[in-house]
C-alpha cells in the first residue's frame, strides 16, 4: 500500500505531509484537496499543476523539489508472487490498482461463483469489474460504495471452503 506520510522539500524548505479522505495536511494544518481533470483544487482553489523529476510547476511557476518517503517499497518477484499466492488462497478479492468503489454486488453471507463479478471499481476514469476467483461465500467485506482504495488492498474475503454449504445434493 502507498505511504501516505511523506516529507516534501520545495525550494529548500522542509514539510512533513500526510494524504488523508479528500485532505492533505500539511505540517498539521489541513487544507482540502481534490483532483478534478487537469487541476488541483486545494481549499476549493483550482491551480494548474505539472509534476516532473525534481520539479513541480505550479500556475506556470516552476519549482524545485524533493520527496522522500512517498515510494511504495519495491518488492522482489519472489515476495509478490508469496503475497499474490496467500491471498489468492485465502480467497482474497484485491484492488487491481489504487481508486474509487462504485457498487459492490454482493455482500457478507452472499454465495459467489467463479468469475462472478462482486465489486466494480473505477481506476482511471474506467470500470473495472472484480471478479470472484473461486466459489464460496463472502465471509468478509471490507469495503463500502464510495471508499477510496489502494492498489492490492484486500476488498472481500470469499471462504471456498464454504462453496457447497447449503447445496442440495443432485438425485
């Protein structure tokens, strides 16, 4: 999951941030923050922003900066494939990449089958339908409509060990 405290260096001054729902807090003082098309709306004020290596033009004033701590840790192809793995096992459904909850189709106590979709997402500006990648029953949702999420945050638990609870046996 993405840091969400990091420290910023802009001209030489030091700021501690931290992203929280829809606000940025900037050395303890919370301003609100969105981003609507090509802007960022801070305090409900647009401003024009252009982020490259070391530098972050703002309203067409360029800037020198430094971030340390916003980097998520690079994990090597043995860990990934260990973490993809446990959740897949657990019956973990995950975030495909970091955004917004738009309707969750299912809920705890609900049976699910393969490929069944459970929650939609959008990443992007796009849908992303999330798919059951087994047959069971939602044992744990941990999300609602409108959540923001972080790319591989754990959505729903789906139990396979519990697919043929309540299923008649065929005659």
């Amino acid at each position: 999951m993405a840091n969400n405290k990091f420290k910023l260096t802009l001209e030489g001054q030091a700021y501690e941030l931290e992203r929280r729902d829809g606000m940025m807090v900037v050395n303890g003082v919370e301003f609100s923050c969105e981003r609507k098309e090509h802007q960022v709306l801070i305090a409900g004020s647009p401003h024009l922003v252009k982020l490259s290596p070391g530098t972050a033009e703002v309203d067409g004033i360029a800037y020198t900066v430094e971030v340390d701590g916003l980097e998520e840790p690079k994990a090597t192809g043995r860990t990934r494939r260990a973490t993809h793995a446990a959740a897949d096992e657990a019956g973990a459904l995950t975030a495909v990449m970091p955004g917004l909850i738009l309707k969750i189709l299912k809920k705890e106590g609900d049976h699910v089958d393969v490929g069944e979709t459970v929650i939609i997402l959008e990443a992007m500006k796009m849908q992303n339908d999330l798919q059951a990648k087994c047959a069971g029953v939602i044992t744990q949702m941990n999300v609602k409509k409108g959540d923001n999420v972080e790319m591989r945050q754990v959505l729903c638990i789906i139990d396979s060990t519990a697919a043929g609870e309540g299923a008649q046996p065929a005659l």
